[in-house]
C-alpha cells in the first residue's frame, strides 16, 4: 500500500426528502445510531489522516450531534449534486492524499470492504466499490467496454433500455488520487436528466485519459444497502440487527428467536446465555454465562452477572446485577441499583439507587428507593421506603435478617437494625434497634349496628 496519506469525504448534505421528516436523513438512527455516526465508525477503523463531512440540509442540527468529533466540516449551500459536493472539499485535501468517498446513507459499509477498496491503491488511480444485485431499481449502472474493463456509471434517469438491465450497481463508494480527483472534477458539466453535477462522471473521464479503473466488491451485498425512506430504513435495521445476533450466536449465545432481537450500542453477552422473543439490549451492557433472559425484556447500561434469571417484562437501566439473581416479572430497575448474589426481586417491584445485599428478597409490588438493604432481609408486600419530603431525598438503611411486614412505610431518613421485624400495615418514622418488633397499627374496634350507606334515589 502507497505511503500517502488517506483522506476520507463524506456526503451528508441531502435532505431526503422521502423520508418525509425535519430530521436531516443522516440522523435517522439505526440500532439508536445516526446513520452517519456508522459511517464515521467504519471511517475511524481506516485510521485517516482527515475526515471531510460535507453538510447542507439541516447542518447546525448534523454538527451539533458530532460536535465531539474530530471532523472537518464543508458547506454544500446549494444541492447542485454529488460531483459538486466534493468539489467544495477538495481545497482542503492534501495535493499527495488518497481520497476515499463515502456515503453517509450506507451504515452497513464494513471498515474490512473499504480497506481492501483502498488497497488497490495506487496500482488503480480510481477504485470502486459495485455489487451485483437482483433488483437495480433506482441505482446507477456499472458501464464495461469489450474487455470488460470498468469504463463508465449512468445514473438511472439517463439510462437506455439496455443499460437499464444491467445488475451490477455503483454503491457510490470510490478511491482515487487526489490530484487525478480534482482533473477530473474540473471537466464534470451538468448535462443530464437532473442538471446535476454527477461525481460518477469522473469514472468516464478517467477512462479516456486511459486510466485503468478497477471494481471491488463488498464482502456481503447488504453493505452497500442505501436508505432513502422509511421503509429502506426499517429493512436495514433488520438486516443489522441479524448480524448482530449471528455475532452473540456464533459467540455462543441462545437466541429463540434472531428475527426479534434488537441490540444496540456495546452489547457483550457470554455463553450459553438464552435470549428468548422481543429483547431490547442498550449497551454499554455486559451479560455474563448461563443468564436466562425472558420475552419483552429491556436492558440499558447495565452489568448481568453469571447465572441470573431475568422474567420477562422487565425494565433494568443503569443497574449491576451480580451472580445467580432472580429478577421480575414486571419488574422494574432504575439506575443505581446494586443487586448481590442471589437476591430476589419479584413482580412490579421498582429499585432506584438502592443496594440489597446478598440473599435479600423483595417479592412483589414494594418500591426500594435510596436505601440499602442486608442480606438476608425479607421485605414484604406493598412497602415503601418514602425517600422524598417534596424537597429532598433521604435514605433509608435496613440491617441484615429484617423482616418487613406488608403494606409497611419507612419513612426516611430511618435506619432499621440487625435482626428486626416490622410488623404489617406499620408506617416507621424513627429508627428501629437490633432484634426489636416495631408495631405502629391503630387498636382494631368493632362496631356494632353499623349500618351500611345506600345510595340516594
């Protein structure tokens, strides 16, 4: 591979307008990614020594989303189309630079496909990346000469018939010499069906200065898949979401069913792990071997520890499970949940910033919030730790082998010591010792002749 540094150009600037949205395209999101920020991902796996976006539609709200980036960003005030588009970047690219040319509508491109595109370098002055599909519809037409050598593109608009039988497309992915690049951008005109600047116009150019152009192709067709529209953008999560669970699959994990899995962001998931239907996993998550997930489970940010068991519908955010826990269903985890080895948190019980310590049991419908709970502690039915005043949060602290009765309020700050029980119906508002029975129920009367209110005629 040649020394000379590589420049990447990324054509952001379309508003996509069937996408029938204020969103620029390339923030549509698949797997809660923009588009773009895919592209950028496999750009970054090339090392380049610069990253040219060019903008247009909606360009504050694009720049605003990758501020954290190192990108150089170019202005295409008028879509005069994609020729144009790099026309306006190349006063910044080095005079000795490789340039490759991305799409961002294309984030299934693999950071490998583009680094064999590369390689051609500079035994080719000009690459391109083609794919032969079964249905061209919409997409440029790869022009070969009698030798079969690549000697032109045409956009469909300006196809002939035979032309348009043609399958092998152009994915808008190309290499070429910067120097060569701007010659050649220099003689583009505007004299097609859409009056536009076309870039695949360089691949003619090329040709007849007598500049062998060579074609790469993709290693899976999927990764030249460009989106257009709602539907193009449905199809494509799809077709992500398969490889990302072929990925965990062949990594050992069970999933039931991998057309209803959705992955996004970090996920690393351990073997012999089950994932049955309709999972949502958010990384940065870790789950570790031989976890049991349920239908209908979310899980965002959050550690899973060896030999958990998640029921189905439940909500874990921003949570570290640990070994062989038993969670849901219906159940509920808000960040800063800290679960030990072998706690039970049952049905439409919620956490948020609370720590149970090994072997503690929450079993249905309780809300734990700011507290810390021992080990061993059995909290019943309906309890509530009442963590907030209506200004400010306090917290509640419950000692190991407590036993919470149903339907019972602590109300915080209050601590509850080693070994205690809380009576049923009891709402604490002082601390209990070690060992102590806290009772706070009104004395039960009866009432004789009680009669019963009738509804008024």
């Amino acid at each position: 591979m040649s020394d000379s540094p590589l420049e990447i150009i990324i054509l952001a600037a379309g508003k996509g307008s069937r996408m029938k949205s204020s969103l620029p395209k390339v923030l549509h999101e698949i797997a809660a990614k923009p588009l773009l920020g895919h592209v950028l991902e496999a750009a970054a796996m090339l090392s380049p020594s610069k990253v040219h976006v060019v903008v247009g539609h909606g360009r504050d709200m694009v720049m605003d989303v990758f501020a954290d980036q190192s990108i150089n960003w170019v202005e295409q005030s008028e879509q005069l189309g994609t020729g144009h588009a790099v026309q306006q970047v190349m006063p910044d690219v080095g005079s000795n630079s490789h340039v490759l040319m991305l799409t961002a509508d294309v984030p299934l491109i693999n950071s490998q496909t583009l680094a064999s595109l590369r390689a051609a370098m500079p035994a080719f002055p000009l690459a391109l990346l083609t794919a032969t599909v079964e249905n061209p519809t919409g997409l440029g037409r790869i022009l070969r000469d009698e030798s079969d050598g690549v000697c032109g593109i045409v956009e469909e608009k300006d196809a002939t018939a035979a032309q348009l039988s043609i399958s092998e497309i152009n994915s808008g992915i190309m290499c070429a010499r910067s120097a060569d690049l701007t010659r050649w951008l220099s003689q583009i005109d505007n004299k097609n069906t859409q009056q536009e600047y076309y870039l695949t116009d360089i691949v003619e150019i090329a040709n007849k200065e007598g500049n062998p152009i060579t074609a790469c192709h993709p290693q899976d067709v999927h990764e030249v898949e460009g989106i257009n529209s709602r539907s193009q953008l449905a199809t494509v999560e799809r077709l992500y979401q398969r490889q990302q669970a072929e990925r965990l699959m062949d990594a050992g994990v069970s999933i039931i069913d991998p057309s209803r899995i959705d992955i996004r962001g970090e996920v690393e998931i351990g073997a012999d792990t089950v994932i049955d239907i309709n999972a949502v996993i958010i990384g940065p998550t870790r789950i570790g071997n031989n976890v049991s997930i349920a239908p209908n489970c979310v899980i965002s940010a959050s550690q899973i520890g060896d030999g958990s068991c998640i029921h189905s519908n439940s909500v874990i955010e921003s949570s570290i499970i640990h070994e062989r826990v038993n969670i849901g269903p219906f159940a509920r985890l808000r960040p800063g949940t800290v679960l030990c080895a072998e706690v039970r948190i049952g049905n439409f019980v919620e956490t948020k910033n609370a720590q149970l310590e090994s072997g503690a049991k929450v079993n249905h419908l309780s809300y734990v919030g700011d507290a810390t709970v021992g080990s061993n502690t059995n909290i019943g039915a309906g309890v509530i730790t009442c963590n907030y005043d209506g200004a400010n949060k306090h917290k509640t602290t419950i000692g190991e082998d407590v036993f919470v009765g149903s339907n019972s309020q602590l109300v915080a700050p209050v601590e509850v010591g080693d070994g205690a029980t809380i009576g049923a119906g009891s709402t604490i508002t002082n601390n209990v010792g070690k060992n102590k029975l806290a009772v706070t129920r009104a004395k039960q009367r009866q009432i004789d002749g009680w009669q019963r209110p009738t509804k008024n005629k």
